[in-house]
C-alpha cells in the first residue's frame, strides 16, 4: 500500500509512503531517527534504540526518492500504537507529517485495529487534537528529556479487516498489500507439486 502524489503544475516532489520490508529500507529508518532524535534533539542512544525495533512495524516515507521521513508502528490487544515519527529538517516545510500520520492511522485501520494511540510531545498537542487525537487522561509524563501526554483515536476499520476466517493466501500477502495477490499466490499455479519427506521426531536417549 503506497502513496504517490505529485502536482506537475506546481513542481511538486513526488512523496512515496510504504512499509518498511527490506534491510536497506530498515537501515534509512534507523538512520532517520539518529540524525533527528539524536542529533537535534540529544536522545541517547541507548533512549532512542530501546529494544522494541524488531518488534514493530516501520513506515517509510520518500520525497522524490530520498529517505525524508520514518514511524514505527508496534501491535497491542485493540490498538496499534504510532511512535518515533521523524520528519528530517529540509522536508517539514512541505505539510508532510499529518499525512503521514493519517497513511499510519489507514494502514493500522485496514489490518483490523479499531483504535491508534500514540505518546505525542508537548509541543504537538494542539496538531493532534485537530486530527482526532484525545487525551487519555491529563497526567503528562516525561521520557528523554521531553514532556508528553498520551492520546488516542477511534479508527474506521473497513468490513474487510482480516479475520482468522480470511482467505489464507490474503493473509500470506505483504502487510500494507493485502489488497493486491502476492508472490504467493502465483506460487498456487504449480499446486502443490513438492514431494515430502516424512517427518521423523527427535528423541532422547
């Protein structure tokens, strides 16, 4: 699931938002997040890389093929929370950061999360609460040297969220793809025509 815009009338860049699904695209999300949490706003390390990178989904955004924005998306029983969103220096003057916002908030949508939730810094509340966002309750909290509050959002999840009752191959599709056949399912052209080897447990002696 990719976003293409462009405005030839106006030159316009061309802004791409996709998930993250190779190691390289892996690599300039960690890169973005070190030149922005750590390098402007003096994250350390160890603050900014907490564990939770391969735990998560990350979101990637382009500006005519450069890495100018990155999220990571990580999964809860009945929510997805939205964190570590950067927008590097040169690209915020384009209005990049709410649609990028709202690209999350769709994609958590259409893999059946009804709620977005996300720790948003003291400066960004006001931008929040114009797209939906609500306090989850008014006690701000501090982490990394900066005060923040907690939000959330009701999602539209379309009828079509996947189930435990969809179609396996769909499921089997990349995840900001599952409305588009995958590799997989042109892999059904060939049946399943690979002899099996009997499977034999190993035991102790």
């Amino acid at each position: 699931m990719t976003v293409q815009t462009t405005d030839r009338m106006s030159n316009r860049p061309v802004v791409t938002i996709k998930l993250a699904s190779t190691s390289d695209e892996l690599l300039q999300c960690y890169a973005l997040r070190a030149a922005v949490f750590m390098g402007e706003q003096q994250c350390p390390y160890w603050e900014e890389f907490d564990g939770n990178d391969y735990s998560a989904s990350h979101l990637m955004l382009y500006v005519d093929g450069e890495p100018a924005a990155s999220m990571r998306v990580r999964w809860f029983q009945g929510f997805a929370k939205l964190e570590r969103a950067i927008i590097l220096k040169r690209y915020r003057s384009l209005g990049l950061f709410i649609p990028f916002v709202e690209w999350a908030r769709d994609f958590a949508a259409k893999k059946g999360y009804p709620k977005a939730y996300l720790h948003g810094q003291q400066r960004l509340w006001e931008i929040f609460e114009r797209q939906g966002f609500r306090k989850v309750n008014e006690a701000p909290f501090h982490f990394s040297d900066h005060e923040y509050g907690a939000f959330a959002a009701d999602l539209d999840v379309p009828a079509e969220a996947p189930t435990v009752f969809t179609d396996p191959m769909v499921l089997n599709r990349p995840e900001d793809q599952l409305d588009r056949a995958g590799i997989l399912e042109q892999s059904m052209e060939r049946g399943a025509s690979n002899p099996h080897t009997e499977w034999t447990e190993r035991r102790a002696n």
